[in-house]
C-alpha cells in the first residue's frame, strides 16, 4: 500500500491511497478548480482513480470541485448519503455540473456507504466506523483488514474508536492543536469553542494521551499525523512530545499542509 498525502489541514484535504491495482482519493476538498488540477495533474496523467472517497461533507474535504473532477474523469464518489442530504440548491451543486454552452447537465455517479459496513473497491477492502465531529455524517476507515485505521476531524477518541484503532498495525490520526495555543490565540471566542468541543477537533493532549496508554500493548509500523493546524500546532514540538512518550518511535510521518512524500505501508 502506499500513500501520498497532498494536502491536510483546514485549507483543503486530499490523500492518494494505492494498494495493488487500486487507486482511490481519500477526501478532494480543493477551494478552486486551478489548485485542483495543479495538484492532481501529474497523478491522473499516471493512474486511473476508481473512487474518491468522502469522510465528511465540510468544505475542507468535499466541494463542488470534487464533483467536477468525479464527471469529467469518471470517478464514483463514495458517500454517506447524510453527506449530501441538504437542500437541493447544495445537492445539485455539488454532485452535477450544468453547461450552459451546451445546454447539458452532466452528473456524477454516487455509491452510498453506512457507518460500521465493510465493501471493496475492486482489491481494497473498506471498513467504515462512526467519528465525532460538527458535521451531518463524519466517518473513519480502516483498510484492508487492520492494515491502516485512518482518523481525522474527530472530537475526542471514543472507547470504541480507540478499540478499532489498536487492531491496526499502522495509525493516520488527526494532531490538530495544542490547547494553550488555541485559547491564547486572536480567534474568535466561538471558533474557539467549536474547535475545543467534543464535535470539534482532536486536540494533541488527548491524541499523546491515548499513544502513551497503549504504548505497551501496541506498537505501530508507522504514524501519520493529519489535519495540524498551521498556527495551533507546531510540528517539530509535537514530534519530541512523541518521541519523550516513546523514544523507539521512529516511523513517523509529519503532514503538513502540503505533502509530497509517498509512505509506503507494508501488507499484512
């Protein structure tokens, strides 16, 4: 299996997941159509994508672009149908595109996924499980039978999250803030709130926590930090906070807004 995260983070989300002949985007959340292509053109000149992937429907993960991308190469998008279930301004927005030169409406194909539900994308197993977020419907994944449990956008670590997080082998889990930053910060009072609740973002006290907790019991093959604020989470500090919980730690992968190293991840 190999990775390649282009972007994380408030400013947009899109990861490129690779296992044998399967090619999916987890996430396609790009504010222009320009960045877009910028960003993806190399890959979709290299490889067929057989699904995008949606965790949650804020703007960070899932736009009208990633409707775009979906028509125009044939791409399903793979959804929670709460992702979609708005007004229907929103609905047709997002997953269809009318030209207006041609007089045509064009639309996307949709595949509807549930909560705790297991399907493939031709090789690649998906398993599907509930987060906690301010969002109608936000999910994580895990891959491939324990080969990589993914978590972002995710209030605090649920019993059961956790539970389904220590039988993987390899982690992508979300460090977005250090707390003191966040509150000492010029954001407004609200933003702050909805950052600091159980539906907001997962904080990197609760995120230490947890892999301090288990480190005894689980050791990942490799780390991957996602979703870190730019300004409320400093790289570099949160790699030593990891490596004082546990020295041996060595495989792990620092994503900031804009990645271009491919992880490879080992089979089962």
């Amino acid at each position: 299996m190999k990775i390649k995260i282009f972007m994380t983070g408030s400013d947009g989300n899109c990861t490129w997941l690779s296992y044998k002949d399967t090619n999916i985007l987890i996430d396609c959340g790009f504010k222009t159509q320009k960045s877009m292509k910028e960003t993806l053109e190399e890959l979709l000149s290299k490889v067929k994508i057989d699904g995008i992937l949606i965790t949650h429907e804020h703007n960070d993960h899932f736009t009208p672009w990633t409707g775009r991308l979906s028509i125009e190469y044939g791409i399903p998008i793979y959804l929670h149908k709460k992702h979609y279930e708005t007004e229907e301004t929103r609905k047709t927005k997002y997953l269809s595109y009318e030209n207006k030169k041609e007089g045509n409406i064009y639309y996307t194909q949709t595949i509807d996924i549930e909560e705790n539900s297991n399907f493939y994308i031709k090789d690649l197993k998906i398993e599907t499980f509930n987060s906690y977020h301010d969002a109608r419907k936000t999910l994580g994944f895990v891959f491939n039978d324990n080969q990589l449990c993914w978590v972002t956008d995710c209030g605090f670590l649920s019993t059961y999250i956790k539970d389904k997080i220590k039988q993987c082998n390899n982690l992508a889990l979300e460090f977005n803030y250090d707390i003191k930053k966040l509150i000492d910060s010029d954001r407004h009072w609200k933003n702050k709130l909805r950052t600091l609740g159980k539906f907001g973002h997962l904080n990197i006290d609760e995120a230490l926590k947890f892999l301090k907790n288990i480190k005894y019991e689980k050791q990942f093959k490799k780390l991957i930090t996602l979703h870190s604020s730019e300004k409320h989470c400093d790289l570099n500090e949160l790699k030593k906070r990891i490596k004082e919980i546990n020295p041996n730690v060595v495989n792990i992968y620092f994503s900031n807004r804009f990645n271009n190293e491919i992880i490879e991840i080992e089979d089962l």
